[in-house]
C-alpha cells in the first residue's frame, strides 16, 4: 500500500512539475515578441499534421471538429497534456500528443492562439438561437467568458461548429468515459435534446466585436503580467 501510494504522490509530483515548466516557457516566450514570434513559427510548422481536421489556421475543416483558433494557449496545451496522460481520448489526438515534446506542445498552443476564427456562414434559426442564448446566459459565463471567450483552463466556445458543440454535449449528458472527472458531465446532465440544439445553433453564431476580439487577444499576450 505505501509502495502504491508513493507511486502516486510520484505521478502527482511529475504532472504538477511538468505544468509548471509549462508555465514557465509560457511566460518566458509571452514576456519577449520576438522570442513569441520564434515560438509561432515553430508552432506554425509543428501545427501542420494539426491542419488536416483543424485548418491551417485554426479554424476546423470537419463540423464534428473544434476550432483551435484564438483558444487561449494554456487551455490547449493542457488538452494535449490531458491526450498524452489517457485522461481524454481520442485515436488521432491520443497518439499525435505523445509524440510532440513538451516545447512542441507549447508552441503549437502559441501559434493557434494568435488565429482568427472565421464566422460561420450557415443560416441561423433566430428563435432556436435566442433560446440558446438565455441558457448560456444562465449556465455557460461562469466558466467559459461572457462573450464565450474562454478561459485558461475552459475552452473558447463562440464559433464553435454546431455539429461539435451537438456532439461534446451529448458525450457530456452521456457520462462519456472519455470524459469522466469533467465539470461539464454535471452541467449536461441537466440538458435536453432541445436544450442542445439551442445552445449549437447560439454559439456557433456567437462572435466577438473586433474591440472585444483585440481586447481577448492582449490578455492571451499578457500572460506574463
């Protein structure tokens, strides 16, 4: 039993030390352009095996797929940590985030994090919409910003592909294994079909003015303030 509980204290200790070096490159690259412009182009060239169900830019080529771009960067270097660790899983991301190096990982998440996300260009029902708009105002600010901005440790939602946010609610409601320990399988539990829809078809419309957008993008630059 010490033995087994040691071997725990042990992973415990190696994840808590490998999120801090994490941090630390994070706001030693942050606090220097220059040396942030050399992670993004790095990242730029790690981030093309990413483009194929992504898009080079950030901005997803498949609607089951999410957008990585104008995520906050330390929220997508925690999911790759979250693949490469089993604790989320996923055939592709599973094995594609135990072959990137920390420092790879790192500047990926740079590198998407500076993207734009393209509005969707797919007609909205405006009742549907207005209903998913009081649910997220009811349930989804807390956590994931009132534009839908995200957070350091929750994603960025606004833009998002109605057929992915249809999809990760389900799985949520679910009690998907592959998502077991997640705050949102609490949330979801509480959402009906009609719920869902209404909150994709809200979302995947929802955008950020460009004064909000700039505003977002100088607290990603800031992390080192």
């Amino acid at each position: 039993m010490r033995i087994f509980v040691c071997f725990l204290l042990s992973c415990f200790a190696t994840i808590a030390f490998a999120d801090d070096e994490a941090m630390t490159r994070f706001n030693y690259l942050m606090g220097d352009e220059e040396r942030r412009q050399q992670a993004y182009e790095a990242g730029r060239e790690r981030a093309l095996f990413c483009g194929y169900c992504h898009g080079e830019n950030g901005n997803s080529k498949r609607p089951h797929i999410p957008n990585l771009a104008a995520q906050n960067p330390i929220y997508l270097f925690h999911a790759f940590e979250q693949f490469a660790r089993g604790e989320r899983v996923d055939y592709v991301m599973s094995n594609l985030a135990k072959n990137l190096t920390m420092e790879d990982r790192v500047n990926i998440a740079v590198y998407f994090s500076q993207q734009k996300v393209v509005p969707t260009s797919v007609a909205a029902d405006e009742a549907l919409s207005r209903q998913g708009e009081t649910l997220f105002k009811r349930t989804c600010i807390a956590c994931h910003g009132e534009h839908g901005q995200g957070m350091e440790q929750m994603p960025r939602l606004a833009g998002q592909p109605g057929e992915y946010i249809r999809k990760a609610l389900t799985r949520f409601r679910n009690n998907d294994p592959s998502r077991a320990g997640s705050v949102m399988i609490g949330v979801a539990s509480q959402l009906s079909e009609s719920d869902i829809e209404a909150l994709a078809s809200f979302l995947t419309q929802l955008k950020l003015t460009e004064k909000e957008e700039q505003q977002n993008m100088a607290k990603l630059l800031g992390i080192a303030h």
